[in-house]
C-alpha cells in the first residue's frame, strides 16, 4: 500500500526556493513556499514508511539551509461502502386546522381528534 506524507520544513530566510526546486525528485508529488511557522511543505509518497523515510533523508540530507523538518504521515482511509439508494414513497397528508380548537387534523377527518368537534 502506498504512503504519503506532508514534510514541513523550516529553512534559513529566503532560501525556500531551493525546497521546492526539489519537486522533480522521485517521490515528490507537489513541493511549495508557504506563510507561516514553515517555509515549505512536499507532498511525498512511497511505497512504505521505511522508504519514505529513506526518501525524505535523501531529500533533505543534502540541504544545508534546513532549519527544521516535520514530517506528518496520512492515515489510510478506509475504503468507501456503496451507497444503496432506496426508494421510498412518499404520503402526501393534508390537514387543517379544526375551527373549535385549532388542532391540526388530516382532511378525511369527520372528528377533531382533540376536541371531538364534527366537521360537516
């Protein structure tokens, strides 16, 4: 099963073009500078944790403006079910409001419910 993993990187200002510069090495999916408390984030994948391990080393090993590396593992998402449609029917009721006490009845009513008034 593939993994893929989001590294955040913390790098000496102005040198995060270098980073990303790093998007056509193998494994790397998409690398960007970004604002904030990182510099720039790859999208990496591989084939399993120890190679992306490996792979995220190699990528960074050889980086010497490199501050600080996080590096945030995705989760495997579970496979998603089918969804069955089914077919309901649908009742429409119509009801209205008796004139003695303002209970809601449905119209082939000969009794409020409520208050027992006859509708003629």
């Amino acid at each position: 099963m593939k993994v893929f993993a989001y590294v955040l990187i913390r790098t000496v200002p102005g040198t995060s073009h270098q980073i990303v510069a790093l998007r056509s090495m193998p494994g790397v999916i998409s690398a960007h500078s970004v604002f904030g408390r990182f510099d720039a984030v790859l999208f990496v994948s591989a084939d399993s944790v120890e190679q992306l391990s490996q792979r995220v080393y190699e990528i960074l090993a050889k980086q010497p403006n490199v501050i600080k590396v996080e590096t945030l593992v995705c989760m495997p998402s579970p496979a998603e079910e089918p969804v069955i449609q089914r077919k309901e029917e649908i009742k429409l009721v119509t009801s209205f409001h008796c004139p003695s006490c303002r209970a809601l009845n449905e119209v082939d009513a000969i009794v409020c419910f409520y208050c027992g008034y006859r509708f003629k």
